[in-house]
C-alpha cells in the first residue's frame, strides 16, 4: 500500500512530465520539488494565506524550481482526485509565470 506521501510525489511526477512540454529546450533545467509546508517567510507579493506552490528563480549554481507544498494542498483537497486538480493548476500557475503567458494557456 503507498503512503499519502508517495501517492503526492508519484502526482507531481505525472504533472511535471505533462509540464515539460510547455518548457521546450530553454527552460529544460527546470526542476520540481515537493517540500511539506512553505517557509514561514513568505514572498512580499504572496498572500497571507499559506502557499501551496512557488516558482523559484534561478540562483547560484541552481535552476528555476517549481516547489509544491504537500500540507497546504492536501488540507484544501477531499480526496486524491482534488489532489490531482489543484497540484495541476499550480504547476499551470507557475509554468505560466516563468514563460510570462497567462495561466489558461497551460493545459495540464
């Protein structure tokens, strides 16, 4: 049996692999991570409410990242289905920002 865990991440994966399309060549080094909560310091243009994905710009020696927050999707969701639904709007949402397109032109 997979844990709740396992059964995120293995959505996630589903996801970025979907996402990657949207990526092409230039953004090819993005990477997605799958962090528990967001840090306790949020960005200055996020809202107070916790986040439940970020896009994380290039820094140092590390890609863009898209990060999604376990905790904070599985407590808006009801089931794996609504998991599904909002880990692939997020990663929409954050696709859409790093190309600089609006989120309903990423069909995930």
């Amino acid at each position: 049996m997979r844990t709740r865990r396992e059964t995120f991440d293995d959505v996630v994966i589903e996801v970025a692999e979907r996402a990657r399309a949207y990526l092409g060549t230039r953004y090819a080094d993005v990477e997605f991570a799958v962090e528990e909560v967001p840090p306790t310091d949020p960005a200055p243009w996020e809202e107070q409410a916790a986040a439940v994905g970020r896009l994380l710009p290039v820094g140092g020696t590390v890609g863009h990242r898209i990060v999604i927050y376990r905790r904070p999707v599985e407590t808006r969701a009801r089931d794996v289905g609504e998991v599904a639904a909002i880990v692939r709007e997020v990663v929409a949402e954050q696709v859409a920002a790093l190309l600089n397109v609006p989120p309903s032109e990423i069909e995930l």
